[in-house]
C-alpha cells in the first residue's frame, strides 16, 4: 500500500476498535505515540500536511496489512511503532502538551 492507501484506510472508528482491542498486545510503548498522534491530528492549530503524515501513520497502525503481521508476538508490533515514531518526529513541534496529557491519561484507564 503506498502511504495515501494507508491515509485513506485510517477511520476513526477503525483506529479505537484496534487500539481498544490490541492495547495489552501492543502495549504502552506503541500505543503512546498513536495517541499522541491521533489527538494532535484532532487539534485545528495542526496544519493539513502534519495531519496527512499523521493518518497515513495511524492507517497503516490499523492496516491488517502489514510488513510484520501484529498476531507475531512482541516482533508484531515493531514495524507499527517505527511508522508511528518517524511520524511523531516528523511533526513532533505540534504534538502539544495537552495531546501527551490526553494519551496519559487513555492509557491509565487502558492498563489501571
């Protein structure tokens, strides 16, 4: 799939139906940056080509397409967290404050 695939696939629906149903599997470690991602996507300051890089990262997060299928332990998820990790750098200067406090505190009620 090339990267506008991965944009169209992304849904947020699909998003919290595989991040509710994979957050054990996945882990804190994955699931940080999605979120992270996924809320500064939501922020109106983000500018369109951050939010393009954004759901192009999260489609391919939730693509059952995969170059490492997400069912292989641990080894799973690697391929996703590097997706998400080069797209949180990409646009790390409007990942605000606020977004990382929102993924905070999903995930404490995720891993109580």
């Amino acid at each position: 799939m090339s990267d506008n695939k991965f944009e169209q696939a992304f849904s947020e629906n699909s998003f919290w139906d595989k991040t509710k149903k994979f957050a054990k599997a996945a882990g804190e470690t994955v699931l940080e940056p999605a979120l992270k991602l996924y809320y500064s996507a939501q922020d109106s300051d983000t500018p369109s080509w951050a939010k393009t890089t954004v759901y192009g990262a999260l489609g391919y997060f939730i693509s059952p397409i995969d170059a490492i299928p997400d069912l292989t332990p641990i080894v799973g998820y690697c391929d996703d967290l590097g997706v998400l990790v080069a797209a949180t750098t990409t646009i790390a200067v409007y990942i605000k404050n606020e977004h990382s406090e929102k993924a905070k505190e999903t995930l404490k009620k995720w891993f109580v």
